[in-house]
C-alpha cells in the first residue's frame, strides 16, 4: 500500500485496461518498466467483464524474479491525486491494492509510481490454468464493461501499439483468434 500526500505530482502505472483506458486526467504519459513482476491473466472478474457467478479473466502482476512488466504510466497533478485513486480504486476494487513501483522510462530516468495489483490471496484471484481453458473462460465471459475477449483484445492491441513485447498475452490473442475464425 502507499502514500500518496505531499508531491508535486504522482506516477500511476498502468498495465492492463489502464493502458488503452485510462479514464484519468493525467499530464503527460509515458512507456514505463517496472522490475519484479509479470502480467498474467489470473485475476478472476466479477464486475467488469464477468459476473458474480461467472467470471471472466483480466490481468493481474506476479511476482516472479528477474522478470519485468512494461506498462505506461501516468502523471497526475497532485492536487488531482485524491480524485483519481479514488476513481481509481472503485473502478479496480475487485482485489486489486495500491503497491509502490519503482518505475524505469523507456526513454530514459526513474521514479517512484503507483500501480493497481491483485496479489494472489484476493477473494478473486483464479491463477493459472491450462491454456486452452483459459481462452475458453475467455471467450465464454463477460460483464457491464464488455465481453473478456474485447479486453484481451483491447490489451493485445494496446501493447502493439506502444511496441510493448507480452508472450502470454500474445499467445492468448492468437489462440483466441485461431479459436474464433473455427467457430
Ligand atoms: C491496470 O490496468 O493497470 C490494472 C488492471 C486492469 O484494470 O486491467
């Protein structure tokens, strides 16, 4: 958890649906690094794009050493800062907290930042699964805020379009298009 009084302004690093939707007011945006941890698609949903009794799938950050994530990250005013995370936690509070991250910009220097994840003993978190199955609970799921396969969507073309590499979740894109195009 964090604190977030007393800057001139805050980082919020986003790796998921933060990227292509931030929903935020923000100054400036940035690609950024943060060391320590990888996106995965083990974070259950129930109120974005899955329902109580059937979740869909979204993005969460492990902890896994040596591993980084790219995201992008936003500045925000500090005297925004308050507003923010708190639309900001309503918008992520199906088991995400606020975690400091030290964040590298592609571009170069560093920062402190703050990033929304949903750490492994949340009431929704799912983890891994094999990978059919998770295309599967995918293509099957979705809630108030859309289908679960326009998010991976959303998410794959997001990361292309910052030029950010994700395996996992490029690899669930194909196969969810493989799966589509089949029928
Ligand atoms: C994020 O985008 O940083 C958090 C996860 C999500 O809302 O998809």
């Amino acid at each position: 958890m964090t604190e977030t009084g007393n800057l001139e302004s805050v980082w919020v690093f986003g790796y998921g649906s933060l990227i292509w939707r931030p929903g935020i007011a923000f100054h400036e945006r940035r690609v950024a690094r943060i060391h320590g941890w990888t996106r995965r698609f083990w974070q259950g949903s129930h109120d974005h794009r899955g329902l109580p009794d059937a979740p869909g799938r979204v993005v969460t950050l492990v902890p896994k050493p040596g591993a980084s994530c790219e995201g992008v990250a936003y500045r925000v005013a500090a005297h925004l800062a308050a507003a923010v995370f708190e639309g900001l936690d309503h918008r992520e509070k199906n088991g995400y907290q606020r975690y400091d991250v030290h964040l590298e910009f592609r571009r170069g220097g560093t920062d402190a930042g703050v990033a929304y994840i949903a750490p492994a003993d949340n009431h929704a978190f799912l983890g891994p699964a094999p990978i059919d199955e998770v295309v599967a609970q995918i293509v099957r799921s979705a809630g108030p805020s859309g289908s679960n396969s326009d998010y991976l969507c959303q998410l794959e073309a997001a990361l292309r379009r910052w030029e950010i590499e994700d395996a996992h979740v490029f690899e669930l894109a194909k196969r969810l298009r493989e799966r589509m195009k089949a029928g």
